[in-house]
C-alpha cells in the first residue's frame, strides 16, 4: 500500500491529508500529522474526500445540448471545436469585451493562471471569479491600509493570543481546524469574545457574546475606537512611527457618540466598556473576521474599521495579533494573485508599466498582451448579460444559479446568452443543467498543482488516483481550448502545472509576495511555504507573519487609516417587510452548494434535504409557528421560497436565519454590492413571512 500526501480543496484552511491508495483506490485517509496547518486533525469533509470516486459514476465526454433541450455526447475533438468556433464569431460579431468567464477558488493555482492567459491575455474577454462572492473585500481592504493584499496572521497566532476576538465569524462551523487551534492555546486566562447577529456555535463557546445589530457593525466599530481613544488607551508611539491619518480618523469617530448604543446597534454602554477594557488590558489581541463582515454594503470600510482598532492599540506585527481576514476557498488566496483578473500575475496593477515588463519577462511574453485595466467585476457581467451586452459565458467549477445573489437573476441571464459553457466535475450542477455544452473534468483526487491557503501558505496537490480513459483535468481542458482558439506559440512552457508554477513564482520577483524561493522540489518535502520567500531566502521558522518590522507596502511604508461616514441602508426593512433574513454555514459537513458534499453519507444522514430556516421562538409564539410548520418567506425584490421551521433561542424576534446551501436563499437575496469591492451583500435583505 503506498502513502500520498496531498491537500484537501476544500476551505480555505487547506489541511494535508495522508492517502492510502492500494489497487487505485483510496483505502483510507489520515491527517498529515507533520503539516503545520491541521497538525493531524481534519474536518468531516476532508476525511471523506474519497467518496467522489467511490459513489456515483462521473460523465466523462462532453455533452451538447440540443434544441428538444436534451444532452446528447460528444467527443473531446467535436467539443473543442464548437466551442472555440462560436466563441471566435462571438468575439467577431460583438467584440472581445462582450464575452466573460467566471472561474472559482476552487481551482488550482496554475488552472487559474492558465485560464487568465487563454481568456484575458489571449482572447480579451472578462474574466473574473467566484472570490468575489466571499474574499473582494478583504482585498481591497487590504491593498488600501497595507498597500498590498496581505492578511498578515499565520495560524499559529490563535495559539498565541490572550484576547481573541470573532467578528462575523463562525469557525467552528466553517473553519473547524482554525477553531482546533483555538483549543490549543494553553493561556489558562484567554478571553474569546464573539460579535455577530446570532448566538452562534462560537458565540456559545466564547467567554463573551455581543450581540449587534445587522449592519450595525461599523458604526459600534467606530463608537468603539473613539472610546478608546477617549479613555487614551491606544499605542501612541505605535501610531506616530508607523501609521497616517490617525489625526483624522480620531476626529471623525467623535461623530458616534454614546447616545443611544444600544438602540443603535444592540450592544449596550457597559458592553463597550467591557470590550474595549478586554482589548486594552490584553497583551495580545487578535481580530478574526470572515463572511459576516465581508459580504455586506459597506464592507470594506467594515473591514478596514477592525483594522483600525489593531493598529491604534499595536496590535499587528506581533505574536498572537492582527487584524485577520479568514479566507472561505481552498485557494482563494491563489485567485486573487494569480488569476489575472484584478491584477497581473503576483498581484501588480495592469497601469504599472514597469511591471508589465517585469512579468512579461518572467512568462516570455510581450507586455502588451497584457489587459490594460482589471476585469468587469462579477455582477457587471452578469448585468451586461442582462442587458444583452456580452453574449458569452464560460463557468469553470463554479455554480452560481444557485450562488449568486438574487439567483434567479442568474436563470433569466443565461437565456440571453448565444453561448453557455459549464466546466465541472458534475453534470447535475444547477448551472450544469442550463449550458449548451457541458465540460466534464476529474477532481481534486486527480489533479497535480499547487493552492495558496488563508495564511499564505503555498502546498501542493498531488494526483492520488490516476485518471481514466477520456477523464480530462481542468488544466488540460483550458489548455486544449487554447490551442483550439488558435492560441499557437503563445501556449508554449504552459504545457503543465509545473512549467506554469514556475513561470508565475518568476511573476512574483520583487514584489510583496515574493516566491522566488519555492519550486515543487521544496513543496515535495511535505510542509508548505508562506510567502513571501525569496530566492535565496532560508526558512528559518514555517509560521510566519507579516509587519514584524513595521513596514508596510504603501509608498511611505506606513499604515493607513481609512474610514467614511456610515451610509444609509440601501434597502432597509418597513412595515411590509418587518424581518431581517441572515444566511451563513449550515454545519461542518455542508458545503456550498452542497454538489460535492451531497455524497458523504454522515452528511445526508444529519442535514435536510428540505430548506430549513431559523427564527425565534417569540416570534413562532407570536405567528403560532411550531417547529416543523412550513412558512413561505417573501423577500422584498418580490421572491417567495418555502421552508420547514426550527426554533431557536439563539436569534431576535426580528431576524431569521437560513444556510445558504440551499438554492431557496439566494432566491431571496438582494442585488446589493459593497462600493468599492463589488462584493455581494448576502447578510441583509428585508423579508416577511406567512405560514403555509
């Protein structure tokens, strides 16, 4: 029986796990033990990774839609050929900038960089991916106050603090080896604070729980930091050598005054005074945050409020702090350096010449294939679908009938399409179902490359079974589709992940990010590598965080504070609409839209296959609704979906909670996108409810 290690493609955490393969089958899976990011633990969903292959049958050649609507097979040839045809005459007919492709952080790094050089270098078109849905926020946040996108934490740090702080969060349910983590720190007085809308599964194991208000969060943030700085207990030396704009921000939060808090926000006078002394006599004080605070619209300057407090207190750059933005996909990270999409490959903004050439140099091309501005963000495109401006779509592994806000959005675009290409592993796939040609490729179990975790940390993907006659991986696939659409020589040193890893390591040179020094060689010894690391560079310590010298990537190497006036909300709840609907995780074992983890029969055997949604007992008392009624929820874009009622404690008779796993949610969500990262605002959307 022989052993290989490989990387779960899962969430973001990206665990290692030890596969033991005898005849080309899994027998069984075992967490790396080695690997610093699990340590030898791993979630349901990476224990069971082998049931993508021992379950169902996957579809192997392509399929064509005809015009009774029914799927008929095709050759790899004959599937190549049509695409690249319709796409050419689409690109001729209505011009380059009027075909998109979404991709996914669910691919590897080199499938992405690949991608981004057939469809952004090669034909024009836009390209962005479904990053934008979970982590845009964070990036911009990050390349505003930091310069570059750069969470600056590694995982060891939640060992490391004496005050950990969620906001937005809930890692037990969505990152359970980061909450393992948590577990393992031995500081006997640690304090773990949770704010979120919901007493969550982390919110019940914290020592405290505030419970805010929806989108009252950067106003309590602002509240916050100025009592702080009313009661002097900031970092002054900190703040005069490293940072800018305190001075102005300082005046800016005077505005939130203390009158009506709790009113305001659901966190009361005395909680504020019970928070911010936990911040100021802490030592080492981490802010974690994820989708409660990045999917919302003012996102970013939410974001960028937790940043505040870290640096105005000190705390980054340090053992056990920062301000630290979990990321939701396994390689997350990697889109959003290495898809070409906001950015040129290593995170380099498409205006700065000098780059252009750098990166040209490093990838042997011409620096003028390059675009010469970031992608239409997601939601443009699918507007410019609407509108029956781009008439092209690629989606690679990727499902967002079922995604993307306000989904049926989604539906009614598609049909205005003169083509619709879906490339993933299931043909069943909500947005599967809807293509004129269905691209099917192999898993993650089959597939060589390399993904960048929530920490930085670049690992490998090995093939762990090898693939079958007519299997394809996404990485053949794109490229076949290059040298369909004529690409030539432009394809040549891109013919495998390795050739194109190295490529885009040489990408990186001189930048933040800097991973010069990693080549598959070292990724082979089993641990990963944070960047940045140099050529040259010795790795010294393989947890890693950034600022530890307090320089940070914007022009005067200092820190910034941004911040602006909380805004109205775009669409806030009336007498007609009197509920707030929140959506999140469901459990451990459901993930996204539920195609990969549908398979796992520990899963199937604790969720319902029926939507279900949450909301307080007073108000089922007040509605006479018992657990297991039926209610249809009504949003107000004017969608109704139905779902089974349970009760709960755990959330205020105005709100009501349902996992975005089912495709009912995003039926009711709203098309509302943070200004400056585009990011959907999933977290709030106005509802009223009727029983059935």
């Amino acid at each position: 029986m022989k052993v290989i290690q490989s990387t779960c493609n899962y969430c973001s955490i990206a665990c290692n796990m030890d596969f033991y393969i005898e005849n080309e089958k899994i027998k069984k899976i075992i967490p790396t033990e080695k690997y610093p990011v699990n340590k030898g633990f791993s979630c349901i969903k990476g224990l069971n990774l082998d049931k993508q292959q021992t379950i169902k049958e996957f579809p192997k050649y392509p399929l064509l839609k005809q015009e009774d609507g029914s799927r008929k097979q095709i050759s790899w040839e004959e599937a190549y050929s049509i695409f690249s045809k319709k796409l050419k005459d689409i690109v001729d007919k209505h011009g380059k900038e009027n075909v998109a492709c979404i991709s996914t952080g669910q691919l590897t790094l080199e499938d992405m960089s690949l991608v981004g050089h057939v469809f952004r270098n090669y034909i024009g078109g836009q390209l962005d991916g479904n990053t934008r849905l979970c982590m845009a926020t964070s990036v911009v946040a990050h390349k505003q106050s930091f310069g570059f996108d750069s969470p600056p934490y590694t995982l060891n740090d939640l060992e490391l603090s004496d005050v950990i702080i969620f906001i937005g969060a809930n890692p037990i349910v969505a990152h359970p080896i980061l909450w393992d983590r948590v577990k393992k720190n031995k500081d006997v007085n640690k304090k773990i604070v949770t704010i979120d809308v919901r007493k969550s599964e982390t919110a019940k194991n914290s020592n405290y729980f505030y419970e805010i208000k929806p989108k009252a969060d950067l106003e309590f943030l602002y509240i916050l930091a100025k009592y702080l700085i009313d009661k002097g207990w900031i970092d002054k030396s900190y703040i005069e050598k490293y940072t800018e704009n305190f001075e102005e921000f300082s005046e800016h939060v005077k505005k939130y005054t203390y009158d009506f808090i709790e009113e305001k926000t659901g966190i009361s006078f005395l909680e504020l005074e019970e928070l911010a002394k936990l911040i100021h006599e802490g030592k080492r004080v981490s802010l974690w945050w994820t989708m409660g605070v990045n999917q919302g619209y003012q996102a970013v300057r939410t974001a960028q409020a937790i940043i505040n407090l870290a640096i105005m207190t000190g705390n980054i750059g340090r053992p056990g702090t920062g301000p630290n933005s979990i990321t939701g996909q396994c390689n997350a990270m990697g889109s959003r350096l290495f898809s070409n999409t906001t950015s040129l490959y290593g995170g380099g903004d498409y205006s700065d010449e000098t780059k252009r050439k750098k990166v040209a140099e490093a990838i042997g091309v011409n620096p003028d294939i390059f675009p010469k501005a970031p992608t239409l963000p997601y939601n443009v495109i699918i507007e410019k679908i609407v509108s029956g401006e781009i008439k092209a779509l690629w989606i690679l592994c990727t499902n967002p009938r079922h995604s993307w806000i306000n989904n049926t959005q989604f539906q009614e675009a598609v049909k205005k399409l003169e083509l619709f290409v879906v490339q993933d592993l299931y043909d069943d796939t909500d947005s599967s179902l809807l293509a004129d040609l269905y691209l099917p490729v192999v898993s993650g179990l089959k597939k060589d490359g390399t993904i960048i975790n929530t920490e930085r940390r670049v690992s490998r993907i090995r093939p762990v079974l090898k693939k079958g006659e007519g299997e394809k991986t996404d990485f053949e696939v794109i490229y076949e589709v290059g040298k369909a659409l004529g690409m030539g020589s432009l394809l040549e040193g891109w013919e495998t992940p390795e050739k194109v890893f190295d490529k885009m390591m040489k990408a990186t040179e001189d930048s933040p990010c800097d991973m010069t020094g990693i080549d598959y060689k070292i990724l082979d010894e089993g641990y990963g590598i944070q960047w940045p690391f140099k050529k040259g560079q010795v790795l010294e310590e393989n947890e890693r965080r950034l600022f530890e010298d307090n320089v940070y990537y914007t022009p005067n190497k200092k820190v910034k504070f941004i911040f602006e006036d909380v805004m109205e909300n775009p669409k806030p709840t009336n007498q007609e609409y009197p509920y707030i609907l929140d959506t999140g995780r469901g459990t451990v074992g459901q993930w996204h839209t539920q195609t990969r983890t549908r398979e796992i029969n520990y899963v199937a055997d604790v969720v319902s296959e029926l939507p279900y949604i949450y909301i307080s007992k007073d108000l089922g008392n007040e509605k006479d609704i018992k657990a297991e009624d039926e209610i249809f929820v009504e949003s107000i874009n004017g969608r109704v979906s139905k779902f089974k009622v349970l009760l709960t404690e755990d959330l205020s008779k105005n709100v009501i909670f349902c996992p975005l796993h089912y495709i009912e949610a995003n039926n009711l969500t709203l098309s509302i996108y943070d200004t400056y990262s585009k990011e959907p605002s999933y977290k709030y959307t106005p509802v009223k409810i009727i029983k059935a």
